[in-house]
C-alpha cells in the first residue's frame, strides 16, 4: 500500500474520486470526504462505491508485492502471519483480496484488519 500512499494524497486521487461520486450521481467535492456525514449518508443509501479507481484485485496484487518484499526483507517475523491494517475500508473487499493474494501468489499467511468509523459500512 505504500506504493499507493503518495497517490491517494495527490490531486489525481481526489478528481478520479470526485469523478466516481459525479457517474453515481452524487455532487460532491473535496472537502467533503472528511465529512463523517457525508460518508454515512452515502453507505446508508446503499450506493456507495465498493471500489473508487482500481479493483480489489489490482490494488491488492500492488500490495501483497509490497508486502512480500518486505518480508523477505526480514523486518517482519517469518513465523507469524503477516498482518495489515486497512483504515478508512469503507465497502472495499480489499482486505480479502490482499490475504488471496498473498497466499495464492506468495504463499504467506496474512491478517487484515478492516476498520471504518460507518457502521453502516461494517
């Protein structure tokens, strides 16, 4: 996800995120995403986007790479599952990917924690 990080914080991120709300016919802008409401509105519609700009698989063969690479880098324990924490999950199924990923590309075992303040997403 690191790889990821430097782009969610860019200018592009947030036009393709404002332009996923325009086509599901929500007008919105920047400075709502830190709007707490805003979010819960658009999870307790039903029409919340699972996914903004890549699909889970994408993102997550992005991310067990990362993560793989830094396992074998030896700065994490090689006998213990490893583990993600994916803040702001919202609907995605990336957590669920990034563990297939993992096991099926990498063969590790990994936990994802998933966890958004919406309890209409959870």
């Amino acid at each position: 996800l690191a790889a990821i990080a430097p782009f969610a914080r860019s200018a592009a991120w947030r036009s393709a995120v404002v332009h996923r709300l325009r086509q599901d016919g929500v007008a919105a802008n920047a400075s709502q995403f830190g709007d707490r409401a805003f979010w819960e509105s658009r999870y307790t519609a039903g029409r919340a986007p699972r996914e903004w700009f890549l699909s889970a698989g994408a993102a997550a063969d992005s991310a067990a790479a990362a993560l793989s690479s830094h396992r074998r880098s030896g700065l994490s324990a090689a006998d213990s599952p490893l583990r993600c924490l994916h803040l702001g999950c919202g609907t995605s199924n990336l957590g669920g990917a990034i563990c297939d990923a993992l096991e099926s590309e990498h063969r590790l075992a990994a936990t994802v924690t998933n966890v958004d303040y919406s309890p209409a997403a959870i």
